[in-house]
C-alpha cells in the first residue's frame, strides 16, 4: 500500500479561493507545510485551464516533495502526470480506474459508511479512503449529510487502510479530529478562504505537533 503522509491535506478550487488563483493558493500551501494538495475543480473551467494550471502545480508539489492528487479527472492526471487520482462513491468503479491509470498512481477513494470503507478494504484496490464528512460542509454543490466522529472511530478500529479525515474540519474542532486517532486530516475553506493562508496554516500546525504530527 502507497504511502499517505500524515498531516495537512489541501484542496483547491478557484471558486473557494477568495477571488486568489489555485496557483498562488497552493504556493502559500505548500510554503505553509502542506503534505497533499488535491486539485478539485469541475466541468464549468475550460479543460485547456485546467491542463495549464495543473502542470504548474504539478511541478511545484514535485519541487517541494508534496504529493499532487486531481478529483475524478483520470485523463488530467494522467496527461500532467499527477501522483494519482482521488475518486467518490458516483465514479467509474476503482478496479476500472486502476485499469486506466496502471499500478503505480496513487488512488482515494471516498466513503461515507462502514459498509464503504469494508468493501473498499475488501476489494484491495485502492490507496486510501476519504473517511466524512465529519461535519456539515458547504464545499461541495451536493455535500453528504455529516457522518460524525462515530465513522471515524469505526475506521480507526476496523480499516486497516490509510485515510483522511474529511469534511467540515476547521481550527476549532481539528483538535476533537485528532483526538479520534485521525493523523491526516484535510480542511478546505478554513485554508483556501483565510486572509493570510501561511499564518492559517502555521496555527494549524501547532495543533497538529500536539500530537506528534510532524
């Protein structure tokens, strides 16, 4: 199983970015000592923008050592050579996304119920799971209803497969997320919305070194 780096998980997508491009917002991420940065952004941006954007931030996670994830677009991150793809329940199957992007790409695979992290476990295929939201969040035109801390601590007891705590995680709550065994955890708006996103991060970090986070 690949590994997944503990710590903070970005996200960025233009429309959350406070009128910043994904391009400046990952750049304060990864100065900030983000691990992942996952770009997200749907059919309504232009492929070709895509495309630019994603080579561009593919070479600088490269340059930094952080790993580069793109949601659902499988040949967008093939064609910029992304560490690999993170997928939702609504998806292509993920045995048929391994088929595509070949054994050594990186995949995620969202869940949000027991009976997901199970089969996704069963079926060996995938890298990591996405274990929310674990609070109500807005990030998403058609968010899942919270699954609360209870998922979590199924996963943490049940799942052997690495994952990210997801969904709602902001300053306030990440310390109750941490207290529940997560050890990567992503938070969207609380990072791509702040007004100075290095400073965000810093705070962040602080609390994760409270429980040996690195």
């Amino acid at each position: 199983m690949k590994h997944l780096p503990a710590g903070l998980y970005g996200i960025v997508t233009e429309k959350l970015c406070k009128g910043r491009s994904v391009i400046e917002v990952a750049e304060a991420m990864i100065a900030g000592g983000v691990r992942i940065i996952q770009y997200r952004e749907k059919e309504d941006k232009p492929k070709n923008i895509q495309y630019q954007e994603c080579l561009t931030l593919r070479k600088m996670t490269k340059e930094a050592g952080v790993l580069f994830l793109i949601n659902d677009f499988i040949d967008l991150a093939l064609a910029c050579e992304a560490d690999g793809v993170h997928i939702g329940q609504e998806d292509l199957p993920p045995a048929v996304v391994r088929k595509l992007v070949g054994p050594s790409k990186i995949i995620g695979l969202s869940t949000h119920s027991p009976e997901q992290a199970q089969r996704a476990q069963q079926e060996g295929i995938v890298d990591y799971i996405g274990v929310g939201p674990l609070f109500p969040t807005q990030t998403k035109v058609h968010p899942e209803g919270p699954v609360g801390l209870a998922y979590l601590d199924y996963v943490t007891k049940h799942i052997t497969l690495p994952f990210v705590a997801i969904g709602g995680i902001k300053e306030h709550n990440l310390e109750e997320v941490l207290k529940h065994s997560a050890k990567t955890v992503c938070l969207v708006t609380e990072i791509t919305e702040a007004d100075n996103i290095f400073e965000k991060l810093r705070a962040l970090n602080e609390i994760l070194r409270k429980y040996g986070i690195p």
